[in-house]
C-alpha cells in the first residue's frame, strides 16, 4: 500500500527549518517596521529578541518549543578543568523554562533595569 499525498505526515526537518526561517524573516520584518512607544533601536531590539525566545518556547508562529542545547567541544572539560575553570557538560539545556519571561525580570537584569530604560 503507498501513502496517499494528502495523508497527514510528520513534518520533515527540512519544512520544519523552512517555517522556523520564514518566522524569522517575519518577525525581523515587523520590528523593523512596528510603532512602538519609545520607539528606539534598543526598544526594537529588545522586542526582536522577546519575539525569538517566544519561538524557543513555543509559544508564537504555531511553532513547537526548541530545546537549546550547549554542545562544547570535546576538549573543552580537559582544557577548563586544567585552568581550574568550571565547565559546561555536552547537552546541558538551558531553556527548561520560558525563556521569554527571563527577559524583562529585574532580579535577572532584565533588558530595561540594566540599560537603565
């Protein structure tokens, strides 16, 4: 039995890259030309970068979350240890949580109270 065209599929990593490219191109497209309050570079910037940590955490452009996963080089661990330096484990995921929400929290610094916005 061959699998008809129109049977739902599971999306390949191709057309999954291409809809996570074309979200991009979008977004840069609409904080380049979106009014906003104060309307600054950082202020733009700041949105942009709101904007791709809400693709991260899936939760805009009907895209799934990503997960963001460190993958040092292999002689990393050897080389940090013999500095006396931590190191980062390969696979560690640093956006177990919602990245987005990280961005503007003032105990972390957030975008506004670092830059004294």
């Amino acid at each position: 039995m061959t699998a008809d065209k129109d049977e739902p599929k599971a999306r390949t990593a191709e057309e999954l890259r291409d809809n996570f490219m074309d979200t991009c191109r979008n977004l840069v497209d609409y904080w380049a030309s979106v009014h906003v309050d104060r309307d600054t570079c950082h202020e733009r910037l700041s949105g942009l970068l709101h904007s791709f940590l809400c693709i991260f955490d899936g939760v805009t452009g009907g895209m799934p979350a990503f997960d963001i996963v460190a993958q040092p080089h292999p002689d990393d661990k050897e080389f940090h240890r013999s500095e006396g330096e931590d190191w980062i484990e390969p696979g560690t995921v640093i956006n177990d949580c919602m990245m987005h929400e990280l961005l503007y929290r003032a105990d972390l610094g957030g975008v506004w109270q670092r830059h004294d916005r």
